[in-house]
C-alpha cells in the first residue's frame, strides 16, 4: 500500500536581490531533507518520523501533525538564478535564498519569411 505524501508549507517573498523560501519543517534533522533544483524547480523532500510510531489511530484524539514523507515542488521565477541557491536550518525552520539574475532567460527567435 502507498504512504500518502504531505505537502510541506511553506512562505515565499522577495527582496529587491533574492527569492526566500521558508518552511518549517518540525521534528526533524536537516540531514533528513533533501533539495534539488533546476533552472526552474526547486524540490524540497523529507520525512518526519512520529516519536509514538505504535499509538493505534482509535487512541488519538486529536491528530492535526503529518507524520510520513513530504514533498513540494515550487516553480521558480524567470528571474531566479538557481546556481547559486543557499539553504539554512535553524530552530526547525529550513530557509532557501536564490539570487535574483537581471540575465534574460528568454530568447525571442525572428521569423524569417521565404520569398
């Protein structure tokens, strides 16, 4: 049977020279997250272990915290130069910064007519 994956939260904004990414990511270590990116998106992926793996669901009476693996996947802007992305994790926030580029990522192709 399949694991549903959660969707991790997360808040986005930018200064005048940077994307940033925020997500907190509780009850887990950095070294269990992993990040790629490409040139236009980036990938956060984990999995938050419960401490109380061996509860029975008809114990809980409340249950709001996903406990299992999680993914998000953000489309990133044209702008946001992916080379040189840097990440940070501290107090169980992980924190994603992307350079802003003024490079112009698209290429306007002419149409030549046969005549």
């Amino acid at each position: 049977m399949d694991q549903d994956i959660g969707q991790l939260s997360v808040d986005i904004f930018q200064t005048k020279t940077e994307l940033i990414i925020v997500a907190p990511i509780a009850g887990m270590s950095s070294k269990n997250v992993d990040i790629s990116v490409t040139e236009e998106i980036l990938t956060i992926k984990g999995e938050r272990k419960s401490n109380h793996p061996n509860v029975p669901e008809k114990d809980y009476l409340t249950k709001e915290c996903f406990w299992g693996p999680f993914q998000r996947s953000i489309i990133l802007p044209k702008n946001a130069n992916a080379k040189e992305i840097n990440a940070s994790f501290k107090n169980n926030v992980l924190e994603i910064k992307i350079p802003k580029t003024t490079e112009e990522k698209t290429k306007v192709v002419k149409i030549h007519v046969d005549t």
